[in-house]
C-alpha cells in the first residue's frame, strides 16, 4: 500500500495543490489509512474546507473536540483552523474532501460580497467548524450541492467552473442562513495564535530536549496556563503533540533514508532506542524495522 502524506510547511501550514492555478477549487478522495501511521496529522489551511465522509466513521479533532461523523455525514473546516483526521475506533474510513480560496467566491477585497458576507465570518474565530447531517434538511441541502460540485468536477463539461461557481455560492449562502447569522463579527473568542507558536516551537526544536519552561518562556505564558491552553484546543497534552511529531518524522525517514532505528530515535528527540520502538509500535502497530520493511518495499 502506497503510503500518503499531506504537504506542509514548517508552521503545519498545508500547501494545498491545485490542478489549475487560475481556478482554485480542488476534490482530493481521502482514504485514511494509506497515511502517515494511519491519520492525517495537524494542519491548517487559508482555504475553505468541506468534506463528506464516503466510508466508515471518521474522527474529526478541532479546537479541542472530537468529531465523529458516519457516512453520508460532513463537516465545514473554516479558514486557519488547526485540526487532524483519524479513523473512529474499529473504522477504516474515507472521506471526500473540498478545499478552496476564498478569494473564489468573492472576487475583489472592497466589494460588497466581501465586506458583508465573507470576511465578518472568515475572520471570526468564534466559527470554526460545522457539522453537516444528513438528517437536517439544510444540512442535507449542502451536502446534495457539494455531491452536484463532484460530478461538475469530475466531468468538467463545458462551463463546469461555472457551475462549481454557483453550487458553492448557493452552499455560503445556505451557511449564512442557517448557521453564520447565530455570530456576530464581534463574538471573538480565543484566539489560537499562542497554540500556533507552541507548535512552531517544537517543530523546530523536536530533535532537542524539549522543556516545558522553555516553551512558555517563547509564548510569555505560565506553565499552568500553557498547559490547559493547549489541550483544551489540541485535544492532547503538550508532551503527547511532541510524541506523536517525534513518530511522523521519524517515519519518514524510516521510508526515505537507511539509517539505524537508533539513528532515528535519537535524531528525532527520543531519549532512547528502546522508548522509540515502545511508542512507534503503539501508534502504528508494528515496529519500526517491520514498518519500513514493509513500506520501502512499495515504493
């Protein structure tokens, strides 16, 4: 099984590929196993976010809540909203996902569009995700719409980016009715920004010992505050983010290089060999010599 990965940058910022540059509206087809240790790890993105999930039962993890969702069943990711993707327990799960720039569905920065029905909500950190059911008739309404985009997507008949043009405005607009209008563009709540420096921090020192003093020396915050803050938005503790980075990048070297799983654990931050091996095995159910074993023979 070919083994998938997510292109970011060195902020977790995703860098969404686009099969036309001038027409910024992708479909990608997730299965998520084919991944990275079998989830898709933390990121963010500038685009606008809708997936539908296509098989199994998916767990959505964003600012701090699970979302699990079943078949038939999606989810609105807004702008800039740092968030991953497992399968539920038991599951192996799919999901079709719909990523597209803002700039698509509101042309130029002055305009009315812009000003009165995009930005209030873009900017608003109060919105992060939505839920859509298959159950609820407006909920259902999008999910239908999005379906249509697929097929406009996939045939891309004549006029196709039109009519992808007009089934997303027609979903905003069915968002704005029924679920932006419960915010206000003064409804500010916390704003992730020191999670973000947390992650950027221990993106750069993972091969370090990390300690937790100097993370919340960077973000000027207590270590008791620090804390709280980050699992209440991550949905783990600050040391278990720094595991699970560990393992991620020690599996692609595991993949790319033929260093010794030693090099690796140290490489990557563990204190060692032993440990390494301990934690990749719980996290993806095998070890590390049998992972690459089993990946570097399918590439």
């Amino acid at each position: 099984m070919k083994v998938y990965d997510i292109i970011v940058d060195e902020n977790k910022k995703e860098m969404i590929q686009y099969g036309l540059p001038e027409f910024l509206f992708v479909i990608e087809p997730i299965q998520i196993n084919k991944y990275i240790l079998g989830f898709i790890d933390w990121h963010w993105h500038k685009e606008l976010q809708f997936c539908i999930v296509t098989s199994g039962i998916v767990d959505f993890h964003i600012k701090g809540e699970t979302v699990t969702l079943s078949k038939g069943d999606g989810i609105f990711i807004n702008t800039e909203q740092l968030h991953k993707v497992k399968n539920h327990i038991d599951s192996d799960g799919s999901y079709l996902c719909f990523n597209f720039n803002p700039d698509l569905i509101y042309g130029f920065a002055g305009n009315i569009i812009n000003l009165k029905y995009i930005m209030p909500y873009l900017g608003n950190p109060a919105i992060t995700y939505c839920t859509l059911k298959k159950d609820i008739n407006w909920q259902s309404d999008i999910l239908e719409k999005l379906l249509k985009i697929q097929i406009e997507y996939t045939n891309q008949n004549i006029g196709f980016e039109l009519q992808i043009l007009t089934l997303l405005l027609s979903v905003w607009v069915d968002m704005l009715k029924n679920y932006f209008i419960s915010f206000s563009s003064d409804n500010i709540i916390h704003n992730t920004s020191r999670i973000k420096d947390v992650i950027n921090y221990i993106h750069g020192h993972y091969m370090e010992k990390i300690n937790l003093k100097d993370i919340c020396d960077e973000i000027n915050l207590s270590k008791g505050a620090c804390c709280r803050e980050f699992k209440k938005y991550m949905n783990c503790s600050i040391f278990e983010y720094i595991t699970n980075y560990r393992l991620v990048m020690s599996e692609k070297l595991l993949i790319t290089t033929n260093e010794s799983i030693t090099d690796i654990a140290y490489k990557c931050g563990f204190g060692s060999t032993s440990y390494f091996i301990e934690k990749f095995k719980l996290q993806a159910g095998m070890s590390p010599l049998t992972y690459r074993k089993e990946n570097q023979s399918k590439k």
